[in-house]
C-alpha cells in the first residue's frame, strides 16, 4: 500500500523467515531499468520488434539484514542506489530479480509532501495519512493531540498544507510515522530538512522506538547524525553495497573518500587554469592518457 507524504508498504513477514531476530532481509536484489537515446526509440523496438534500448542497471545483487531494535543507516552519493533500495523493501517498486522479507509493519518518509492534500489543512492531513497507515478514525482521533505537540505545529495545524516549508511537511511527515509505532520505520532524507532543535527531538524519539524492539532503516547524507544514530551503517556505491560495518567506521571511510575526491576535483581545477589554450586543445584530442601523464609526471607531454 502506498500513501501520504512518502510510500508505506505494509506486509506480513514471509514464510520461512531466516531468524526472529531478523527485521528486513534482503537477497541478490536486482533493479534494471530500459533506456531509450530518444522516444521514438520505444515505438521503434514494438514495430520492428528490434532491441532499441539500453540496460541500466540501478541496484546490482544488493544483500544485507537489519537486525530488530537497530538503526541501520545508508549513505552514498547521489545515483548510489539508496533511494531505489528503499522504495523495493515497501514495496513501492518491484525488483528485477532477487528478495526481500519483512517481518512487520512498514511506515516509510520516502518523499516529503507526497501524498499530502496541498488543499487540506495539516489536521485534516493528518487524519488523511492515518487512515492510509491503517488507522481508524477513533485512533487517530486519540492521538492527534500528541502529534500536533511533537511537530511543533500548533499555530499552524489549520493551515492548508501548501503555505507549508519543507520543514514544516518534515515535521508533520515524522510525527504521523511514528505516532502509528510502527515496527519498522524507513526513513529517506526527510530529516535533512528539519531545523537542528527538532533533528535532535527525531534522534530521541528513534532511540525510544529502538529500545521497544523497533527497526529503523535511515539514508542521509549527514554523516555526522549517522554516526551518532546508527549502530551500523551501510555504503552504497554505483548500485553496489560498498562497505557495512560499524557506524563510525564506515563513516570514516566513506568522509575520507569523498576528501579525497573534492581534493582531486580541485586539482584537475588548477591544473585546467594554468594550461595554456593549446595545451587544452591536446588534452581535448588526446583524451584521458594526457591527464594520466600530467598526474603521474608533473608534465603535459604523452
């Protein structure tokens, strides 16, 4: 089932599954996509029923498991595959090839402002996304107090949506998913938005469901809130997990790649400032073995 603000699935663990102590397992996960050079392509391929397209593959035998009552978070760099990964475990897409089992119910803050009425006010959204999480009108009738105060919303709850910040559908957003106390809570950015004080606020809230056995799966970019958030992290590279081990580490390792890359982005920069307008024009012919020569010698000369 998909739903407001984000995509939620919410399924029944799968037959067999490996161990109780296993929230999420995910197996040889495949998702390729078709690509066509230009439209007319795909009318092409069914007429002349010639293959006209290109494989891209988006994720590339991903496997991993999430333990219960843990945080797992996933950084990478944009196109790395996280975001694709979470909308296959709720369901939202359907793999190429490979598994994933879920044992319990699913909330999921994959899109900030999906799904919410623009139109609504932030009350009448919260009853439009609770009912969509499976609640009835009773339930979130006694909770809705609750979620107003987390959110920090008040002076704003009867306000359409649409004169909402970013911030401001972040905060709703989070406060709805975790009023339902889902068993699993998968969350894609959506804090990147929030102001610091309630950032803070978010990270004691999913301490508090993690100490009740509940799973989070959370992908940022803020390294910083991954460390002190997750007991493990996840680094995904070009649709590939990278390296998944302890936070800290992990976030190490990644923080120092990426120095490494800005470091030798700003030194193909210098290095295209000094060049004079011939030797530009050489590299241009010539290609990469150029810059391999000038990185290796110091020198422009193949």
């Amino acid at each position: 089932m998909c739903s407001p603000g984000f995509g939620i699935t919410s399924r029944a663990s799968s037959e067999g599954f490996p161990m109780n102590d296993v929230a999420i397992q995910v197996r040889d996960l495949v998702k390729e996509y078709e690509v066509y050079a230009k439209p007319i392509d795909l009318a092409l391929e069914v007429l002349t029923r010639k293959p006209r397209h290109q494989i891209f593959r988006a994720l590339d035998s991903v496997s991993f498991d999430v333990m219960r009552g843990e945080v797992l978070g996933i950084i990478g760099a944009n196109g790395a595959g996280k975001s694709t990964l979470l909308k296959l475990i709720t369901g939202v897409l359907e793999p190429t090839s490979g598994q994933v089992d879920i044992e319990g119910r699913v909330t999921a803050i994959l899109e900030l402002g999906l799904g919410f009425n623009p139109e609504y006010s932030g009350r009448e959204n919260i009853y439009l996304s609770g009912l969509l999480y499976g609640m009835d009108r009773q339930e979130i009738t006694r909770k809705i107090d609750d979620i107003i105060e987390f959110s920090g919303l008040a002076a704003f709850i009867e306000r359409p949506v649409k004169t909402y910040s970013s911030g401001m559908h972040s905060r709703l957003a989070f406060s709805i998913a975790t009023a339902v106390d889902p068993d699993i809570l998968i969350i894609d950015e959506a804090l990147a938005a929030g102001d610091s004080a309630f950032v803070q606020k978010c990270m004691r809230r999913i301490r508090q469901l993690c100490s009740h056995g509940r799973t989070v799966l959370l992908v940022s970019h803020g390294t910083g809130l991954l460390a002190q958030l997750c007991q493990r992290v996840m680094w995904m590279e070009s649709g590939q997990v990278k390296m998944v081990g302890p936070a800290i580490n992990v976030v190490q390792a990644y923080d120092l790649a990426a120095h490494e890359q800005a470091d030798a982005a700003g030194w193909l920069d210098t290095v295209d400032d000094e060049l004079t307008p011939s030797s530009k024009a050489a590299m241009s012919a010539d290609g990469p073995s150029t810059i391999k020569q000038i990185m290796e010698g110091g020198g422009t000369e193949k």
